[in-house]
C-alpha cells in the first residue's frame, strides 16, 4: 500500500484488516500464511487490507453482498 491518498482512509483500512483477520477463518489463515513466509506482521497485515479491499471493490462494482463461503 503506498502512503499517497488520505491516511485516515489507510489507518481505517488497516484497523479492518487486524478485526477481520481475528473474526473470519479464511483471512486469518492468509494472515498465517504470509507470516509463515517471513513476512513481518505489520507487512502481512498490509497484504490482508489489500486484499480486503480487492473483495470491498469487487462487492461493490458488481452490486452483490459478501459470502465468505465464496471465497479462495
């Protein structure tokens, strides 16, 4: 994630990312497997906000509402 844009919207995007990696199986398990890779923490906790925000932007551009069940 690069530090352009607003970083209340990042430090929000962030905060997502740690709850939902405690609450939901699958993206605690990519949060594990990219720190099994060496990754740091914080650099892993990253990698979850992108791809949560990969999923929001899908959801939302494709008006469908979130199924974990759906997800890989």
């Amino acid at each position: 994630m690069v530090k352009r844009g607003s970083s209340y919207l990042r430090y929000a995007l962030i905060q997502a990312a740690k709850l939902i990696s405690i609450y939901s199986p699958h993206f605690k398990a990519y949060l594990k497997l990219k720190i099994s890779q060496g990754k740091h923490y914080n650099v892993a906790v990253t990698l979850v906000a992108k791809k949560l925000i990969r999923i929001i932007y899908h959801l939302l551009k494709n008006y469908q509402t979130f199924d974990e069940a759906k997800l890989r």
